[in-house]
C-alpha cells in the first residue's frame, strides 16, 4: 500500500489536527451521502478535488495522515480503471490535517469549466455512478 505523503482537497478552511469524516455529500453527485472519506498521493490531484469541491471558499490542499486502513478507490481505479495511477484512496476512518500545501498547479480558468462539463455529461451517464 502506497505510504505517502497524502493529500485532500477542499474549499473548507481547515486547521492542523482536524479530522475529515466520511458522512458528507459528494462534490460529484451531491444527492449522495459519501460512506469514505477520499484522498491521494498527488497534490495536483488533490488540487483538482480542491477545484471542483462545492462551496464557495478558496481551494485549498492539505496534507493529510489516515487514522485507519484505507483501500484505493474503486471510483478511479481497478473497478473502473486499470491499477490506480491517480493513487487516489479512501476510508472509512477520518484522515487527519497535518499541513497546508501552497505548492499545487492551479487550473485555468477554461480548463475549470472543461472539468465541469465532463463531469455534467458523466452524472448523465450510467457510468457515472459512484461506488460508494
């Protein structure tokens, strides 16, 4: 299993020693309530989470420690994708905020709003589906 560093992105404004908790709505399909809390081994990843998150906050990138097992994402790896090369995770545990990252790549402006059509025209398809 991967060992890090681990990153997540959001547009909550956190602080070290805060605990993510599964239990909220997806960024993705917001009708569901997410049993995992997700994250991954690439800032730039997580970036992109950070980017699409709901909310109006500024996205932000935090380093992060799992406080449990964690498996790999079903959502973006062997159920859907062959192996995990996002190395993107999640668990049933919280993870904890050990740090804010300021060095991850910012998506332009048009490459944001190419992101969110992609992600209008996938929640209309079948394959859209979230394993939760």
């Amino acid at each position: 299993m991967d060992e890090g560093p681990f990153f997540h992105g959001t547009k909550a404004d956190l602080r070290v020693g805060d605990l993510l908790t599964p239990g909220f709505r997806s960024n993705y399909r917001p009708e569901i309530v997410m049993n995992h809390i997700y994250f991954t081994a690439l800032p730039d990843g997580a970036g992109l989470a950070a980017e699409l998150a709901a909310g109006d906050g500024e996205p932000r990138v935090y380093a992060v420690e799992p406080t449990g097992e964690f498996e790999d994402d079903p959502n973006v790896t062997d159920k859907k994708f062959p192996g995990n090369p996002t190395r993107s995770y999640r668990s049933s545990a919280p993870i904890r905020v050990i740090g804010e990252v300021a060095d991850w790549t910012r998506l332009t402006p048009e490459a944001l709003q190419a992101w969110r059509r992609r992600l209008a025209a996938i929640r209309s398809d079948e394959r859209g589906e979230i394993i939760n």
